[in-house]
C-alpha cells in the first residue's frame, strides 16, 4: 500500500463539505489523517508516556493514533 503524508490537512467550505488537499484530489487518492494530527497524537504520547522520549515505541505509538483515528480522542495512557 501506498502512502503520502503532508501536513496539509482538510479545509471545511461554507456548506461544512470537507476540501481535501489537490495532490490527493489530483492522484486520486484517499484522505485518511494530518501530517499535523499524526504530530499531535505522537507529542501527546510521549508527553504521558516520557518527558525524554526514550520509553516510547513505535507500537505505542501506533496504537495511540489509531485509538485516535476511531475514537477522534487522545488515549489516556496510565
């Protein structure tokens, strides 16, 4: 499977329809999530998790942004 990430996002018009970026337009691709939302979910895990960055995994992180993605929430992690 393919992949594009940018940090271009959705834009919303004033009928609330979502405008996707012109590269995924263009190649014809889906939209799945942010460059921007992927920053944020991974910032917020290591946050919980560890100040210095060094405990969290790549499968931490995997799993906090696809909790993310279905739950449109942060997962809390204790």
């Amino acid at each position: 499977m393919d992949c594009f990430i940018s940090n271009e996002g959705i834009d919303i018009d004033d009928n609330d329809n979502e405008i996707h970026p012109k590269f995924v337009i263009d190649n014809g691709l889906e939209f799945y999530c942010s460059g921007q939302l992927i920053e944020d979910v991974v910032l917020n895990t290591i946050h919980q998790k560890d100040e210095d960055k060094t405990k969290v995994t790549i499968g931490q992180l995997v799993i906090s942004l696809d909790f993310y993605l279905q739950n449109d929430n942060f997962l809390t992690i204790e």
